[in-house]
C-alpha cells in the first residue's frame, strides 16, 4: 500500500507559474529589505521571454539582475530563479561568483524565501568587492 504525502507549500508553488506582477513585488521587497534605499537604485522591471527582469545598481558600483521565469519557453524553467551580476561587458550568474562553501546556499526555484536567502547572498558577494573606502561610507564590514 503506497502512502501518498501532501505538496509542501514551496512543492506546489513550483508548479505554478507566478504572475508577472507577484515577481516585481517580490523581488522589490527582496532588494528594499536587503540593501534598503540608502544602498541600491530601485530595480527597472522588464518581461522578455517570459522571465520577469529587474535591474538595479547596488552600492552605487554594480550592476545587477534578478530574473523569474513566470512563463518561459521551456516549462522546467517556470518559477527559477536567477541572479546575475555584471562583470565587465557581460552578466555572469551569481552561483558561479560565490565561494564553493556558499554554493550550497544558493537556491534556484524562486519563493519569498529563496529569493531572500539569494539576495543576502549577493550582498555578500557585493559587500566583498567593495572598496576599503565603499565599505566604511556604507558601515558595513567583512564577516
């Protein structure tokens, strides 16, 4: 006899494709509630093909993109998650940035806890290419 559980909440989520609106508000709660106003440029949103986009500039000094699949072409990407930051002329994905021990941390399918978990991750990335000069005038320092 098979016993069958009940979808957690995130399980279902995942199922779903989250409208366009509820990805740029959950993305410009993530960014306000991480880096504040003091520390970022409100994000400009975009949709092209079917990633909800916004980009912003955190620190004054990077650029950065958060994207969510909300109706992609391809139906494993509904809901994934995406961070990248621009190193020189091209977006290069956040995981790829982090330090092996951080890369487990890192969540790909998207939920106001993913996100959360994702964009304290890209302050950590951020905060660590700061200047000595960038860290003292924004009152942060290195954990």
């Amino acid at each position: 006899m098979a016993i069958f559980g009940k979808k957690s909440s995130t399980e279902a989520s995942t199922n779903q494709a989250m409208t366009i609106d509820q990805a740029q508000t959950m993305i410009l709660d993530a960014v306000t509630h991480q880096f504040g106003d003091s520390q970022t440029v409100l994000p400009d949103f975009s949709v092209v093909s079917g990633w909800a986009s916004a980009d912003f500039v955190a620190f004054r000094s990077f650029d950065v993109q958060i994207k969510i699949g909300v109706k992609p072409e391809n139906a494993r990407d509904v809901n994934r998650l995406k961070i990248l930051v621009a190193i020189g002329p091209r977006l290069v994905p956040l995981y790829d940035l982090l330090e092996s021990d951080l890369r487990g941390q890192y969540e790909r399918i998207c939920s106001p806890e993913h996100l959360a978990t994702d964009v304290r991750l890209l302050e950590h990335y951020l905060v660590w290419r700061l200047t000595p000069e960038q860290r003292l005038k924004f009152g942060l320092t290195m954990d």
